[in-house]
C-alpha cells in the first residue's frame, strides 16, 4: 500500500463542513436537567433527541444506514431498518450526555470495567509518555474514570483546531473548570509542543479514523472495502519515537462502559527511514482491524456519520510522495 493525497477532498471532509445542529445554550439547559435531575430522567430525553435526527438528518441517516449494512453483514443498505438506525442514533446521544457526568466526574454512575490496564498503568511508570489513538467509537471521556484510580495519569489531546476550539467550548458549557490540555495541530509548533508534553510523562490522545480532507492517506482494508486513513497521528508516534496503544471506550447500554486498551506499535526504538514507513503502515493496518473487531463487537458504537468508504481515485503521474 502506498500513500497518496486523498483527490477526494470535499467528500472526505464533509464532517468538517457539517453544520453544528449543537448549541452551547442547550448543552448547558441539558446539563442543567441532567445535573439537577438525575440521568434516569434526563436520558428519557434522548429518545426525542434521537428520533428528531432519524427523522430529520437524512445524509446522516444515508451514512448510517451504509455502515450498518457492512458491519451487520446484511444484503443491502434497504436491510437495515428504521430499528437499527435508532439504535444507532440513540447509541450516539446517549454516549454525548454521559460526557455531562463524566465531565462533572460523576463516575459513581457508572459500572466502568477496565481490560488491559496493566499497558496503561505501564506507560505511566515508565514516565516517558506515549501516544493513545482512539477512534469515533463509544467514548474516549471515560478514560477520565483511570484517571481518578491512577493520579499520575495525565491527558492531552491532539486534534484540528476546529476541532480543539469546540471541543473546549463544549467542556466549558459542561463545567467551566475541566478544561484539559489540547493541542491544535497544523501549526508550526504542534509538534514541539505535542513532545514537550510527552517528555513531562504525558498520554497524547489522538483519533485515527478522520482526516480533514486534504491530509496524506493510506488505504487500508475496514470491513470489507478500502478506507483512507490519516497517516498523521501515526507517522508523528513515529518521528516522535513513542509507544503507541490503542484505546477504545466501548458503551454497553445502561450505565456501562468497557475500556481497552491493546498495544498498536512500538516506534521507540531506531529504524532507518524505509523501516519507519513499514512500521507505520503495519501500525495502520492492525489499527484498521482492532476498528474493525470492536465495530462487530458493538455495532452502534462508531459514530462517523459520513462517507466513509471513498472510491480510489488513481492519482496522476509522478514521483511517490512517500512516508518520511
């Protein structure tokens, strides 16, 4: 597999250009409720909420129904029912309101199990930082639930500036004091601010299924057909020589959350540059199919509401652009 730029720029970005159907006036009224009322009364609210977007969010619901389709392994997009893309959407909103208690630390709610902790708990003792790359999938927020049992844990994330920006403005909505470290990445410094907080022993939390459009790719197989993957998180482990894990908060319904943690790549140790891109792509490839196993595992848990499959677009002529 060879990277390439991803020719299909506006269709792989239409995540970014998707308007914000959020409004901070309303996370804070939901927050609110949530807080002062308690979870049980306030997720019967979601069922509104899911069934207002299944009803009125037709690309979303269109890419739904092509995710689905793949991961359930049903004959046509037309097998999927409205059953499945409601469980889908109200998987989603469901996850988003537990940010609220998360946020607020509110982890008594929970029934949060752990597999694999002894990778995580490794990286901290070691100090030297590493980079955990998650996904769309499930919620990345419970890992704060590590961090109350293992103090010496400290997060960061590194992710676009658009990104960041709402990110901390949600936060912020949700309680003013927990704000955490982000990183905007596509700036000159990124990338030295991003190893000065992994030489303090910070974890950089990163997402890999999601590009801004114009990134380098490379095509990896995720059920069943090529995706493009972002080779930016990956190769900056790579320059940046860090151990990487793989992460993944996985929502079991209820009140209950898995948390996995799996080791993805190991890029600490020298290799020449040829190595490198080797490694790198291996690193992709088992990332792809740890997506893959934990999308059958708990099918509405992705939530990359867009088109995700892009057909191959053969570049035109010229020299390799390579991974350096």
């Amino acid at each position: 597999m060879s990277p390439k730029r991803n020719t299909a720029q506006s269709a792989a970005a239409g995540w970014k250009r998707n308007p914000e159907r959020s409004n901070l006036f309303w996370l804070r009224v939901m927050t609110w409720i949530s807080l002062r009322l308690g979870r049980r009364v306030a997720r019967v609210v979601l069922y509104a909420i899911a069934a207002y977007f299944l009803a009125f969010a037709p690309t979303a619901r269109q890419m739904s129904r092509g995710y689905l389709r793949r991961v359930l392994k049903l004959a046509s997009p037309a097998a999927v029912g409205w059953r499945h893309l409601f469980r889908h959407f109200l998987s989603f909103a469901s996850v988003i309101h537990d940010r609220v208690y998360l946020v607020n630390e509110r982890f008594d709610l929970f029934d949060i199990r752990i597999h694999n902790q002894a990778l995580i708990d490794k990286i901290v003792a070691d100090g030297k930082g590493a980079f955990l790359i998650g996904a769309h999938m499930g919620s990345f927020e419970v890992l704060r639930a590590i961090g109350r049992k293992q103090p010496g844990l400290r997060v960061a994330m590194a992710m676009y500036e658009e990104n960041a920006r709402k990110l901390n403005a949600a936060l912020g909505a949700i309680n003013p004091g927990a704000r955490q470290d982000v990183i905007a990445l596509g700036h000159i410094d990124s990338m030295i601010r991003v190893n000065e907080l992994l030489a303090r022993g910070t974890v950089v939390g990163m997402m890999g299924d999601r590009s801004l459009g114009n990134d380098e790719t490379l095509a990896v197989d995720f059920l069943g057909d090529p995706a493009e993957l972002p080779l930016g998180p990956f190769r900056m482990a790579a320059i940046l020589k860090r151990p990487v894990l793989f992460m993944i908060g996985i929502y079991l319904g209820g009140n209950r959350y898995d948390i996995h943690f799996e080791p993805l790549a190991d890029f600490s140790t020298p290799a020449q540059a040829r190595g490198r891109a080797l490694a790198v792509q291996d690193a992709m490839t088992r990332y792809a199919a740890l997506m893959e196993q934990n999308c059958c595992r708990a099918p509405y848990n992705w939530f990359n509401f867009f088109d995700f499959w892009q057909p191959r677009v053969t570049p035109q002529a010229g020299p390799s652009t390579g991974i350096k």
